[in-house]
C-alpha cells in the first residue's frame, strides 16, 4: 500500500474555517434533525441492515479515518469491480461520469434520489464535527484511489476533506479526473472565508441539478448506463 513519503505543505485548519463549520452546524440543526430521522426511517423500511456504513477514507495529509455515511446499498454487494473503473477514468482522462443511477439493483428504494440530494452523507456531519473534514473542501480520496496519484498531485491533500467543494459545484462528474485534481489544488491554494460561502452557496442549485439529472436518466432509455466487464462509478463504492 502505497504512503505519503514526505510531509504535505500547506497551513493547519484556520480558525474562521472551523467556526463556520461548528457555526452552520448549529444553524441547520432544526432541520438536520428531521431530516436524519426521516431517512433513517426510510432506509429502516425498504431494507435490512445497518443504517449508517463506515468506510476508510484518505484525509488531511494522508491520514486515514473512518467516514460515515447512510447506507443506499443492499448489505452483502460487491464493490470489488469499482477500482477497475476508477482506473480506466483515470487513465483515459474521461469524464467522471456517474452510472449508478440508472438499473443497479443493489441500491435500496429510495437509495438513488438520497445520493442525488446529497442526505445520504449527511452523517458526514459527526466527521466534520470530529474535525476528520469540513464543509467545504476536496472529496476524501478512497484508499485504493490514492494509488493513482502522483507526488504532484499530493497538494490536494493539504487541506481537509469537504462535504462540498469547488470541483463539486464546477461541473463535478462532467470533469475529468486530472481536472478535478486541479480544482482541489486551486482550492487549497486560494481558501478563504469568502470562497468557502460562495461554494456553500453554489451547493443548493448544484444538488438541484443532480436531482433531475437522476430523474432524466431514469426516464431516458439511452442514458441508462452499460456495464462492462461488471464496472460501475466510483460513486457505487461509497455506498
């Protein structure tokens, strides 16, 4: 397995960032309760299993940490095949183009429209508050992601991982691979409390997006994803 051999430049967390983390938090309380509540009902509903899935995740300088979500997927599916078609993105410099949301089985009733508004990671909240991410920030990396990375491209790990984040809200699985990693870096390199309210700002309309892109794809024949060699996005494998 493949380790950082040098330290990661970059300056710790700010203050101002970690105050508005901890200060949204606060704000949207009144309705992340509800809407925990009503997803954790859902998810009770329409499947056995645990309601919450943990997985390892690569953070702020390389650490790793465990990162919670709510589970959209059936217990017991393989995501063994997610790493061959991680590497064929990033080979092949296409776009990161989701391929969940159309004819997978293995996610639960309800699971594809609470990825595509984002509730599913809102248990990503304890993370934040934990201070393992925050807000906003690049997506934490997969371990098996990691892998494909280059020392050049390490300086996105300078800074924590986000919920949310500049190549999230600029065009995010339109972009290539090498151009996602050159949002995250231009983020690490130019963070501040202004940039981190327009991209939360952003965040709404782009979770709108999603959500009738996935309704589009459901009612579209064509855009209904072929599979090859059993591969699906990358996205199949956070569950």
């Amino acid at each position: 397995m493949k380790t950082f051999t040098h330290s990661i430049p970059g300056p710790r967390t700010p203050l101002w960032k970690r105050a508005l983390d901890i200060g949204l938090i606060l704000l949207a309380l009144p309705l992340l309760v509800p809407l925990t509540l009503a997803t954790c009902a859902i998810i009770r509903l329409v499947s056995n299993g645990p309601v919450l899935f943990k997985q390892e995740r690569i953070g702020r300088g390389g650490e790793k940490f465990m990162c919670f979500k709510f589970r959209t997927m059936f217990t017991g599916t393989n995501s063994a095949s997610h790493e061959g078609h991680l590497r064929h993105l990033i080979e092949s410099n296409v776009p990161m183009t989701k391929l969940d949301t159309g004819g997978d089985k293995r996610i639960i009733p309800f699971g594809v429209f609470l990825r595509a508004t984002g509730m599913d990671e809102l248990p990503q909240l304890i993370n934040v508050v934990l201070g393992d991410m925050s807000i906003v920030g690049p997506r934490p990396c997969l371990p098996y992601e990691f892998q494909y990375y280059n020392p050049e491209q390490y300086e996105r790990f300078s800074v924590v991982p986000g919920l949310t984040g500049l190549w999230q809200v600029s065009g995010k699985n339109r972009t290539t691979f090498k151009e996602m990693i050159q949002l995250d870096i231009e983020y690490s390199r130019r963070r501040s409390l202004a940039m981190d309210v327009r991209i939360i700002f952003k965040t709404v309309p782009t979770l709108l997006g999603q959500v009738m892109d996935s309704q589009d794809k459901k009612t579209d024949p064509k855009a209904l994803p072929v599979r090859e060699e059993g591969m699906l996005s990358t996205r199949v494998a956070n569950h």
